[in-house]
C-alpha cells in the first residue's frame, strides 16, 4: 500500500498511503484501523469517545492501535474530537491531508434513535456535514463513507439492490443516514469528489458493541439472565462477519467511482452526474434468529433463557443484500459463516472479561 515520490533530485522513494478514519475507536473503524495499519498505512483516527458505551471498551482498541502497524504510534495519530467541532475537524483534514478518507463515525443504533433522537441530527448530519467540508477543501483521491441497510426500510423485495428507492425509512437513525447518502452525493456532483457509501448489514465480530444483540445475548446467558428475543424470533438477517467487512472496505478504497464509466456486467448503482456509486456489504445469505441464537448457546455450552417479545417499532423481519455489485468491484463478498463468527465472538468475549 505504498506509491512512488520522488525527492527534490528527482531520486524515486517510497512513500506510506495516509488514511483518515472517522469513528476509529470505534467497533468497524477500529478493525479497519488495524487491517490498514497492518497493510502499510498511515492512519489517523478521529473519535469523540463518547459514552454511549463503555469509554474503556474504546479506550482498549485505542492502544491496540497505537502498537499496530510495526512502527507502532509512528503509523498510528489519535485525534479525541467531536465531529461537530468544525475547526477542529478543519484542523485534522488539513494537518494529516490524508489520500483516503473513510467516514465511519455515526451516532448508533436503531432503537436508541427513539430515545435521544437528537443525537442523531447532531452526529449524523452534522459531523457528516463537517467531515465533508474537510474532503470539499483537501480532495482526497477517494471518498468512503457508511450508510446502512436500514436505509430499505419497508422495501419487501429480496435480495436488496443498491438502485431499489429507499423512500420509506422506518427510523430517525435510517433516516439520518438516507440524508448523508443525498448529502455526499450533492457534494460529489458539485465538487466532483470521488465517493463510495457502503451499507452495512448487521455487523457483528470481537470487539463489538456492548448494545449489539450478540454481544447482549452472551452477557445475560452467561448471567443466567433472560435475553428479549423479538418479533417472536421469527426474524432473519444478513449478518456479516467483522473481517468480512473490513477486507471488502480495503479492496473498495482502490475501486474509485469515475463518472461514465459503470462496472460491466452487473447492474452498477454509479450516479448518472457524479463520481459517486451506493455498495451493499452483506454475504446474501440470510440466518433466522433462532438459528442465531443456537449457535451461540452451542458455544457457551448452555441454553439461553428466551424472553419472547413482539417486534420492536422500526424493526423489519428480514434483511438480504445482493452482492453482485461488490463482488464485480473488489471480487470479494462475505464469506464466513455465522457459527465460525459467533465461534470467534465468544471466545473473544470470554478473554476479554475472563469469563
């Protein structure tokens, strides 16, 4: 992940890629942190360390990072910023004038958006808006920023593909980020930005978030405690493995969106007027809950105390992604299977709170 310089004699050099990264403390951006630094980059990170979560679970990955990438804090810079601070955001943009941006930052979770829905406007629309700021006036060669697979909503046509309308969100926080996906197309239009947003269908790994449905499931049946199950666990999903989606965002960082020219062969969501395409990250392979669930109580090696409850408001029974359109970018989908992830998380979780 190098390219060539060359000093004032004209003498040819070898030079590290930098990349900026948003949310890096972060479950996802701290992963793509780590591949990155591992591959040969120069990453700087930007996170406000809020609590919505454990701090110290962020603070963990942070000096995870700081050792990562051979030469350690010499790959690695920490910025302890709120997205919604411009002249701050300004400041690390035109410091680090980083080659690639990737926006991962977000305020998180569908159902917290009903409790503190303005949380959401702050962080989502906001600090996107500020982090675009930053590309619009440093042009980095691409733009990469995280959407969602909520943003389909009440979509019932499966598999779902990156040109379906999306025009019927169910949440604020879907909501959130259909307006960022409009946002940074507006933006790669007008300042011809290269920019791809990838949406997320229900990431799950080590290190993952403390308000995720596994990462909740293993806490309470290793308690003894009930966990919710809702929609009466007649409820599928496209889970995607955590290493899934990190090596699908690396292969996608050189896959750069070029107005007019659409990937052959499958159907492209790349903007008539703009640099700027929509890729589903998600294996289309689609696991019930239950199933889910089994696995899990497979791995403890007990069974989980199921409360059944209906379905949440704003939750939708099933989600599948198509992923032709990654797979003809990067030529890489999704692949692990959901007994080997939650085999992983497990162990990683009984590690990592020695249980």
């Amino acid at each position: 992940m190098n390219q060539i310089s060359t000093d004032g004699g004209g003498a040819a050099q070898l030079t590290s890629r930098k990349i900026l990264i948003t949310g890096v403390a972060g479950f996802i951006g701290f992963h793509l942190a780590r591949h990155m630094l591992n591959a040969g980059w120069v990453v700087a990170g930007i996170d406000g360390l809020t609590d919505y979560y454990d701090v110290n679970l962020k603070r963990k990955r942070l000096s995870i990072l700081h050792g990562a990438g051979g030469s350690g804090s010499n790959n690695f810079q920490f910025h302890h910023n709120m997205l919604e601070d411009a002249d701050k955001v300004q400041q690390v943009f035109e410091d680090f004038r980083p080659d690639v941006v990737v926006h991962l930052a977000a305020q998180a979770g569908v159902r917290y958006s009903l409790e503190n829905p303005r949380a959401y406007i702050d962080a989502n629309l906001v600090g996107t808006f500020n982090v675009m700021e930053g590309v619009r006036e440093l042009k980095p060669q691409h733009f990469l920023a995280a959407s969602t697979s909520s943003v389909y909503g009440a979509n019932t046509v499966m598999p779902f593909t990156e040109n379906q309308r999306t025009d019927h969100v169910l949440t604020l926080y879907a909501a959130t980020k259909k307006a960022n996906e409009s946002m940074l197309h507006s933006y790669a239009h007008l300042w011809k930005l290269p920019t791809t947003v990838f949406r997320f269908f229900t990431v799950y790994g080590p290190w993952g978030r403390p308000d995720m449905a596994l990462f909740k499931f293993v806490k309470a049946t290793l308690a003894d405690e009930p966990i919710d199950v809702y929609g009466e666990g007649n409820m599928q999903r496209d889970f995607t493995y955590i290493d899934d989606l990190v090596e699908s965002i690396a292969r996608l960082v050189d896959a750069v969106p070029q107005a007019g020219q659409p990937v052959g062969n499958v159907e492209d969501s790349l903007s008539p007027v703009a640099p700027y395409r929509v890729v589903n990250i998600g294996g289309g392979r689609p696991v019930g809950l239950m199933e889910f669930i089994e696995h899990m109580e497979t791995e403890l090696g007990k069974p989980a105390i199921r409360n059944m409850m209906p379905m949440q408001k704003g939750d939708v029974r099933e989600t599948v992604a198509s992923a032709e359109l990654l797979e003809a970018l990067t030529g890489y989908c999704p692949r692990t299977d959901v007994a080997t992830g939650v085999r992983s998380f497990v162990k990683w979780y009984r590690d990592f709170y020695q249980v």
